[in-house]
C-alpha cells in the first residue's frame, strides 16, 4: 500500500510539473477579457500566440477549456472550474513573490466592504489607517452583502456582518461588535413607540432593503419584542438606499449600527428601542494561505484595535 501511494504521489507531481505556467496565465486573461483578441491585447502579445499556448494547454490537461463558435469564445464547463482556481492560485502566487522580493516596500490589500459600512464606518477612518499603516495601500472595493471571496477571487480579504458564513479554506477574525436595531427619522421613531405602547399598528412605514430582507424579522426574534405591524411596506434594492429613505423621513428600517454611526450621532435617525449584538460580530475573511501574512496580519490588528475602541467585544 505504501509502495502504491508513493507512485501516486509522484504521478500528482509529474503532472502538476508539466502544467505550462505560462498556458494558464494566458487561459486566465482569456477567461477574464472573454475573447482571445482581448486576452492578446492585454497581454501584448498577438492573437495567434494565444491560440498555441491555449492549445498546448488543453492537450496537457486533456479536456476542452473553450467552446469555440465562428469567432467567439465561451468557457466549457471544465474551463469555467479551471478558471476559478487559476484566478485563485495566480492571486497566491502574485501575493507570494510581492511579500519575498522586497519585505520593506508598500504592499497593497484589495479589501471588499459593504457600501454601507465602507462609506460610514470605514471611509471615516480611512485617514487614520493610512497613519498608522503608512506601509499598507488598502483598495476598498464595495460589494454586494451577500458576497464571499468564492464570488471575488480578485479580493485579497473582505470584511463581513453577522450574517456570513465562512467557507472552507476561508479563516475569519472577529474584530467588532455586529448590534442593530429599529431606526428611523425622530418623528417616525416617536410613531414606533406609541404603536409598542398600545398594541395599534405603527403609523409609519416598514423599510424594507432586499438584500437584507431578513433583518427585521431578525431584529423582532432576537430582541424578544412581539412582532409589530405597520401600516404600510416600502421596498429598495439596497441598505444603502433604505438608510437613505429613513433618513429622509419615509419610514422605519432596520439597519446595522456601524452603517449608521454619523447618522446617530448627529440625531438623524433615532433607535427607540436600543441595539441588539449578534452573537458573532464583524469578521475580516481572507483565504487560510494568506491568513499569516504580513498584509493581513497589519490590517487585522489595527481593525481589532479600531473595533475594540468603538465597540468593545465581551469576548476576544
């Protein structure tokens, strides 16, 4: 048996010593730019190069990575998982080379945050990262709330709510308190909690953000408040624009604190009934590989600093 795994490793590894670095760096531009004309332009190379290393990958893997029609190109199934790891690894590997060759140049972090907390949580701070981090560029690049790094293996590490759920391979450092609430504009506020105290229905609007639909009913469970009715809904596509539309008086949403903390302090929007913690908080995710990195390792101290200072955890 022995004897057996031995011979399979060393297939794996022959195998994996053939695959031509330079074939997959090309496939990668070709998934990436969606044509062989564009891959060849970005690259700086001509069209027909494309087309060679393109085939001496796919007689090297053995299978069929583009479905070719007259003119256009289109990724095969097998091309479609080959592309995504080929992102992955040439990220790593990009990442590597940049951490080795030169230990005391700047390095540079593609960091997804959602709009709501990168523009008011983040973005505030920003000025201050770039102090204390002086050797760290940070690219923010807003992302959807529902995003994980399998849907951006362009992003080096993303900062998530308490509604995200970590994949495999993927660590995840708590750094900050996750609390939201019911809030709105003073007035709406004040009509929330007259409707609590006689059981009417609340004569305001229930805001609704459909990519976070499920945070009031979150909020009703898990502060423990029977549920209230209102008398009207009004939906938007995002928490972005439902924060907007309470602020301008139109109704009642439930929104993270730390979307919100310029709002509550200038008395814009109110939370009648307070804040509840979710019980895991807010995490910086990157990939495992890239966990004990120096990037990573600066960008996670200072946030579990910056956290810890606005919104202690109870728990480390």
């Amino acid at each position: 048996m022995a004897r057996d795994e031995t011979v399979i490793n060393v297939v794996h590894r022959t195998r994996a010593a053939s695959i031509p670095l330079n074939a997959v760096r090309v496939f990668d531009a070709v998934a990436r730019c969606g044509s062989l004309r564009a891959a060849a332009e970005q690259l700086g190379v001509v069209p027909g190069a494309v087309r060679q290393q393109m085939a001496s990958l796919e007689d090297n893997l053995c299978v069929t990575l583009l479905a070719r029609e007259g003119g256009r190109v289109t990724l095969t199934d097998a091309g479609r998982r080959f592309a995504d790891a080929a992102a992955v690894a040439l990220n790593i590997l990009i990442r590597a080379a940049d951490e080795i060759s030169d230990a005391g140049r700047r390095q540079r972090i593609r960091l997804g945050v959602p709009m709501p907390m990168a523009t008011k949580w983040l973005m505030p701070r920003l000025s201050r990262l770039m102090e204390d981090l002086p050797k760290l560029d940070i690219d923010i690049i807003p992302v959807d709330l529902a995003f994980t790094l399998a849907d951006r293996p362009d992003l080096d590490a993303l900062i998530a709510g308490g509604e995200y759920r970590p994949l495999p391979d993927i660590a995840a450092f708590s750094f900050m308190k996750d609390e939201f609430g019911l809030v709105g504009a003073p007035v709406e506020a004040d009509k929330l909690l007259v409707a609590s105290n006689t059981t009417k229905i609340a004569a305001t609007t229930a805001i609704i953000a459909r990519d976070t639909a499920h945070l009031l009913d979150d909020w009703f469970r898990e502060s423990g408040m029977p549920p209230l009715r209102f008398q009207k809904r009004y939906e938007t596509e995002t928490l972005d624009l439902a924060i907007a539309a309470a602020k301008a008086g139109l109704g009642i949403v439930a929104a993270p604190r730390a979307s919100i903390e310029g709002e509550l302090e200038e008395n814009k929007l109110v939370a009648p009934f307070g804040f509840v913690t979710r019980p895991v908080g807010y995490r910086l995710c990157c990939r495992s590989v890239d966990a004990d990195g120096m990037a990573i390792g600066s960008l996670r101290k200072w946030l579990m600093h910056e956290g810890a200072d606005k919104l202690p955890l109870d728990a480390q």
